[in-house]
C-alpha cells in the first residue's frame, strides 16, 4: 500500500536495481547538481550518496528521474487516483460500471489525514546547520531545500482540514540570515500559503511554518499539484500514498507529518522580510536577489537514518518536467470539466512552463452560421487565463480541435504548423497589457509585471508553411544567418544588444526604462521595413530575432526556450506592415518576436567548468560513477 517513508522506498529501489548508492565523498558545494542534472539528462538510475562532505546524512537525487521509475513508486496508487478522478468527472460511473469502482469508497477514507501523538520525525533535535548544505549552481546566493513541502494552517481556522501543502524553496545558508535561526521562505503569487499570510497579517500575529522534507514520496507531489482551492493537499496525499497521512497533533501549533525525514518549525513574523536568492530556477535563468518572508527557526527535528532528498531546476527539461507529466496523467481528464469545450491544456516544459501555453478548444457559437473569426476560443481563453497558475501564463495560443479531429496540445510541433496555417495576424492577436508574469520571469517591466498575447485560431489554412530558405534572401545591416526552426519559422540573428544581463538586481525602475528602450525596438521596426511585398521572407509566418541564430534551430527545445523566455509581448512582439484600428493592433505580413537577451533579463545560469572537470574525472574509468553511464 505505498511507502510510508523515505528509506522503505530506496530499499525497494535498491533491491529492483532502480537506485543505486554511491559511497565515495562527493561536495554538496555544486557537484552534486551537477551530478543529477547529468542522470536526469542520461535516464539515469536514483542515487544515494552516503558521504556528502560536511554532513551525517546522505544525499538522495534523481528520485523522480524517470516515468518508470515514478510509476514504479507509486504501482499501488496510481490507478486509485485515476478512479476517483474518474468519479469526479461522472459520479454516474460508479452505477454503470461498479466492478470498476468498488473500492474507489475505501480510497475515499485514505484521503482523510490520521491525528497521532508523536512519530519517527521526532527522534532527534538539531541546528539548522547540521542540514546538507546543497547548492545548484554558480551564482546561487547559498544552500537551498529543494524538494521542502512547506505546511500551513488557516489562522482563522486551524486544523488539517483547510491547510496548505506547497513547494516554495527555502534558503538555509548565505546573504544575512542569521547563522541557525533563520530561513528565506519564497513564495509567489497565486500560492496557498498566500492566503494564510494573509490572514495572519489581519489578526497582527505570526505565521506559523513547518516545513517537511522526505517521508512519502507523495508528499513532494502533492505539494505541487494544482488542487481547488479548499481541498487539502494532505487528502491528496492519502490516496496517492496508499495510507491515512500521520499528523501530529499539538496544541497552539500547526500538525507535523510524523513520517518526515526533517521537519523545521517557524514562524514568519508580520513586516519580517530579508534578501532570498539568488537562485538557479526553472526557466534557465538566475531568479535574482528579492525581499521575501523571513521565517525564524524554532525546531529542527529529524527521524533516525534520515535522508536527504535534492533536485536541481535549471533550463528545461529537468527532473520537475516528470512532475508536469505526472499532473497531466493525474488531472487531464478533468480540463473539460473545468474548462467547458476546451480538450487539452499544455503549458509547454521546454519554454519554462508559464511563458507558453497550448490549448485546443472548440467552436460551437452559431453553428448553422460557417465562419472562420474565433468566437468561443476568446470566451476559452479568458477562462484558461482566470484559472489559478495559468493566469501567469505570457503566450496562449488556442486553436479550434474541430478543424482537426484527434489534435492534442502536448503534441507541439504538429499543434504549431495546425496555428501557423491558419493565424490571420491581422485579426488573430489579443493583447493583455500591464498585467502579472511569473515571478521568476524578468523579461517583463519589474517583478510579476509584464503583459500576455493570445493568439486565437481557427478555420481552414490560409497558407502553406515553407520548409526551406530560398537562395539570395537580402537582409538588413546587423541581420545574418536565417535558419529555419519548423515548418512556417525562421530564426534570424539580430544585432547585438549591449549591456548584457547582470545577476545584480536592478530596481523596478530601471527594469522599466531599460525594457523601454527604443534601440532594440528600432532594431526589429528597421528589419519589418525591409521585409517588402516581394521579399521572400513573407512566406513565413513567423520570424524570431535571436542572438544565435543556429543554436535557436538546432532543437525545438531551443526554438521554444529562447522564443518565449526572452520576450515581453507588449515590448517584443512586431510585425511586417503593422497598424492599429480601433485599439486592435495586427500586421499585413509576418508575426516578428523580438527573443533577443535584453539588459533588464536575468542571466541564463551557466556549469561552474572547474567543477565539470571534477565531475568528469568521477565519471571516467574505474572511477566512482563510472557505471553510471555518465
């Protein structure tokens, strides 16, 4: 019935040849990142390092490395989960097909989290110190939690029943936090835990924080599902780890899970705020030095052979990319119910998640009345956009599924030839100005500002996308070496843009002024110029301007990567006889996505080569991770 700890499942693991354990020293100081990020890249097996420099307890990465090895982890729940999802959608199937559901009640029951008196987690005390110090790359401001579930209760309503598990990362270590006695808590916008600050702040008293890492590996995926509000993610929790979840109840405090590894209590006391970060995260990109809640350690506990669980985020697709397949699985069928006539939803991995999402809708607005200008795919839109996370979302693009029947989002390049056949720009662009971004998204104009394009289309194809490059194509000064992405897209490198990004922060301000500079929009505005009727280029329907033409080829993941992360919509997004009628903006010719890094960007994070070479040493061999296939 699902692991109820950590250790149950690397011995599992251990003995099916799904983890394996590596006994030689390794630095918590940046080797070890790039040793997951290596096993990740390779599908590689889960590794427990039991000698990491500087700490009693081991290290385990790349736990959730593979499909196989999450279905693995959780081969007796899974196929729960998808029946109560099942049920969710269509209580009626229950009655049709009671074979099928029979235990789905008992299911029911585990959802509901067990009161205890004390657990494993308490076995021992000690200072915040004594916890593995990891860090993932160069310019990270200090040792981060990685895999935490962050736990809070409703301070107006106390108890299991309207708390909140999520995965903010925590800072340990480094900038001016004081040495055993405090933690940078980061979270961001459109996250439970929000709520409960909030209410905090009302009553003019502390939040209290505990903070689980380990125990159940379904405590790590619950805390980053997309829940409804007022469903704890502890319930889901149950299910998914096959057992009732043991809290420890205590009067005055919030539970503690009773099967963590760690656990660290706290409090984030009202106007308490010091510098977080910076930090290596998701999109590829340093998210840089910000005031965020500072949380004071009152406990740090952990459970006998405890051990520690790490992932590295960086440019994707990362060990988190297999969190986004397990959520599809888990939660896909419940779109339609949520979102009425949309079919799929993808909020694209290899563009950072929020920068881009997929969706296929459909179009049943006047249905004796043919016509090609998207009408529900605005209504969907909308939707998709006031749906928790996905309002962070910079690009949508919707397509109609009726105009081709089995058309799913998660399938991109086909999704992107069926929009870019069929896109009339001088219609098909919505802009969202002065609006939220993901926090950690710095191509904006200052934190969680930024603006968001919707590109709604549907109807028969209006052109044939080019695959090739005609001979001869002339381009302005400062413009060379045009490459075709995909069917209908060409890459062509831009004039450079100086100053380069800078892992110091600059303020909102000057986020501002540099993100409206013209000189770069002079740039593209001067390039559109040259496009004329006759140039060949008008063919395609889309043209991003990169830095590196070839290497925003080379890949669709590198297409996707620096398209979406690099552009602000409002500022970056032009085209080829542009014009403005009644507010609406659109263009005659191609849509042109200025993807250049820009001054007020965040550095992309970048391997330490020294430690490289010393990872490459260990892999060599006879070496210690030579069997690894590193």
């Amino acid at each position: 019935m699902g692991f109820r700890s950590l250790q149950g499942c690397v011995t599992a693991l251990r003995a099916e040849g799904l983890l394996v354990e590596v006994d030689h020293p390794v630095d918590p100081h940046l080797e070890i990142a790039e040793i997951q990020r290596r096993l990740f890249r390779a599908g590689g097996p889960a590794v427990l390092f039991t000698q990491p420099r500087g700490s009693a307890f081991p290290v385990l990465v790349n736990l959730y490395g593979t499909q196989r090895r999450i279905e693995r982890i959780f081969a007796d729940s899974l196929d729960r989960v998808k029946r109560l999802v099942e049920l969710k959608i269509d209580p009626a199937a229950a009655l049709q097909r009671p074979w099928r559901y029979w235990r789905s009640p008992y299911d029911a029951l585990s959802m509901l989290p067990r009161s205890v008196r004390t657990g494993p987690v308490l076995a021992r005390e000690i200072p915040l110190s004594r916890l593995p110090q990891v860090t993932g790359w160069p310019g990270d401001g200090g040792a981060f939690i990685t895999l935490p579930a962050v736990y809070t209760e409703h301070p107006d309503r106390p108890g299991t029943k309207h708390s909140n598990l999520g995965m903010y990362r925590v800072q340990i270590s480094g900038n001016a936090y004081e040495h055993d006695r405090e933690v940078g808590l980061h979270y961001q916008i459109h996250r439970g835990i929000g709520v409960h600050h909030a209410a905090a702040l009302a009553r003019g008293e502390p939040l209290k924080v505990v903070i689980f890492v380990g125990g159940s590996p379904a405590l790590a995926v619950s805390a980053v599902m997309p829940l409804p509000e007022g469903l704890s993610e502890l319930t889901f929790a149950g299910v998914l780890a096959g057992h009732r979840i043991p809290m420890i109840r205590r009067q005055g405090r919030p539970a503690i899970y009773a099967d963590a590894d760690f656990v660290i209590e706290g409090t984030v006391h009202p106007g308490a705020t010091k510098p977080e970060g910076p930090f290596g995260d998701h999109l590829g990109y340093y998210a840089r030095q910000h005031e965020f809640p500072l949380m004071r350690v009152d406990h740090v506990w952990h459970r006998e052979g405890a051990i520690w669980p790490v992932t590295v985020v960086g440019r994707p697709p990362q060990e988190d990319t297999l969190f986004g397949w397990l959520v599809h699985e888990l939660t896909g069928p419940v779109i339609p119910t949520v979102l009425p006539g949309v079919s799929s939803v993808h909020a694209v991995d290899a563009s950072g998640v929020h920068p881009l999402l997929l969706a296929v809708g459909s179009e049943r607005y006047l249905p004796w009345k043919p016509s090609t200008r998207p009408a529900e795919l605005l209504t969907q839109a909308s939707a998709i956009l006031g749906q928790g996370q996905l309002s962070l979302a910079k690009y949508l693009f919707i397509v109609a599924g009726d105009d081709a029947p089995g058309l799913d989002a998660h399938d991109i390049a086909p999704f992107l030839a069926h929009l870019l056949a069929r896109a009339d720009w001088r219609r098909d662009c919505h802009f969202h100005t002065e609006t939220t971004i993901d926090t950690l998204d710095y191509s904006g104009t200052g934190l969680n500002a930024g603006s968001k394009l919707v590109v709604a289309a549907r109807g028969p194809a209006i052109r044939d996308l080019p695959r090739d490059l005609p001979a001869g194509i002339s381009l302005p000064n400062g413009f060379a070496n045009p490459c075709v992405c995909l069917p209908g897209v060409v890459a062509i490198a831009g004039p450079r843009i100086e100053p380069r990004p800078r892992l110091d922060a600059p303020s909102d301000a000057a986020i501002w002024a540099s993100s409206q500079s013209p000189t770069w929009s002079q740039d593209v505005d001067r390039f559109c110029s040259a496009v004329g009727s006759d140039h060949p280029l008008r063919r395609f329907p889309l043209i991003v301007i990169v830095d590196d033409a070839t290497f925003a080829a080379a890949s669709l993941e590198n297409f996707l990567w620096v398209s979406f992360t690099r552009s602000n919509p409002a500022a970056d997004v032009h085209g080829v006889d542009a014009f403005t009628h009644q507010k609406h903006w659109g263009c005659r010719g191609p849509l042109v996505i200025d993807a250049r890094l820009k001054p007020h960007h965040a550095p992309p994070v970048e391997e330490d080569p020294a430690v490289t070479a010393a990872v490459d040493a260990l892999c060599t061999r006879g070496g210690p991770l030579a069997g690894l296939g590193l």
